[in-house]
C-alpha cells in the first residue's frame, strides 16, 4: 500500500534518512538504494510516495521511494565506461592469447571480471530488495584482482556504484594498482627491470 509523506532528514554522505507521514508512525528509516530517482539526493521537505517493508533486522523501513518533482531516474548507459571497459577485458584476453602477456593474466581477468558482473548484478538486486548488500571492500578486491573490466561494465549496465564519489576514487584506485602490477609482472618476466 502506498505511502506519503515528506523528507524530514536526509544524510548524503551516509546515504540515508527518515520520512515523516504525518504521525500515523515512528518516522520511517529510508536507504538511498530504496529511492526510485537515483540522481538526487533529497532534501528535507521533499514529498514522496513510498511503500512500506521490513529489513533483515525486521525494522520498518520505506522501499519503492518516489521523490515528488524530481527528474526521472536515469536509463541510458554511459557509452564512454562501457566501452573502455569491453576494450580493456578484450585487449587483456587477446594479449594473453597472442603471447603479449601471460595467458594466466588473460583468463583470470575474464574470470574475474565474470564474478565482478555476478556480485554487482547480485548487489544491484540485494539493494532493490533491501536485503543483505555485498561488502564494497569484497567489489574491491575483485577490481584489484583483475575483475575491474567487469566491474566496470557492470557499474554501467546496472547502474550501480557509478555515482558514489568515494566508491569510485577507490574503483579506480584498484585498476591503477592492478595495471601497475601486470605492468611489473612483465617488466620482470622479460628482464626489463
């Protein structure tokens, strides 16, 4: 059953707030990753519509969030991302297959650039649902691991972890980190350093 009610705080930073409706209740507890109109961020005062659920601790909480007068959510993929991140996954595959790298460095990148799609898919569905959430230092350690051409695909085709300013200085931290030390790999294995 829907809800209305207004905004009565909201924290950016830590990306969530409370609803007030009209003391028919508590205020109810909102998640960022409740809000339907990902581009914004609201503020106090806003109206909205929401439907009531519970989290896994089986405390109320507002899922399905409209914010009234805000821009609809955003549907198109970032063209740019996607595709450095399908020419990233590709020239490490065909490196690794002509001999350029180490054929171990191509498949684990597509190994585990297939398990990073997995978790965000996994992660994008868990934050629709209000369930338990896949640690951003677990989506991390796949970038670092090679996984951060899939990672990077994923952030676009579910639009998910695209946004968030901290998360992705160290996303991109991760690839930095990973490039250096293919690039070190190789430097070693063919006697450069």
């Amino acid at each position: 059953m829907k809800k209305a009610g207004r905004i009565k705080t909201w924290n950016t930073d830590k990306g969530y707030g409370f609803i007030d409706i009209h003391a028919e209740l508590d205020n109810v507890f909102c998640h960022a990753s409740a809000l339907r109109n990902r581009g914004i961020s609201p503020k106090p005062g806003d109206r909205v519509i929401f439907e009531l659920s519970r989290d896994a601790q089986g405390r109320t909480c507002a899922v399905n969030v409209n914010v009234l007068g805000a821009p609809p959510p955003r549907t198109s993929v970032s063209p740019v991302p996607l595709l450095f991140g399908c020419i990233a996954l590709s020239a490490f595959i065909v490196a690794g297959v002509l001999g350029a790298l180490p054929p171990v460095i191509g498949w684990s990148t597509s190994v585990m650039s297939a398990l990073a799609v997995l978790a965000y898919y996994s992660d994008k569905q868990a934050a629709s649902r209000n369930a338990r959430r896949t640690p951003e230092h677990s989506l991390h350690l796949l970038a670092l691991a090679g996984g951060w051409p899939g990672a990077l695909i994923a952030q676009q085709l579910f639009r998910h972890k695209n946004r968030k300013t901290s998360f992705q200085v160290t996303f991109w931290s991760t690839v930095a980190l990973h490039c250096a030390a293919v690039a070190a790999w190789v430097a070693h294995s063919t006697g450069l350093v």
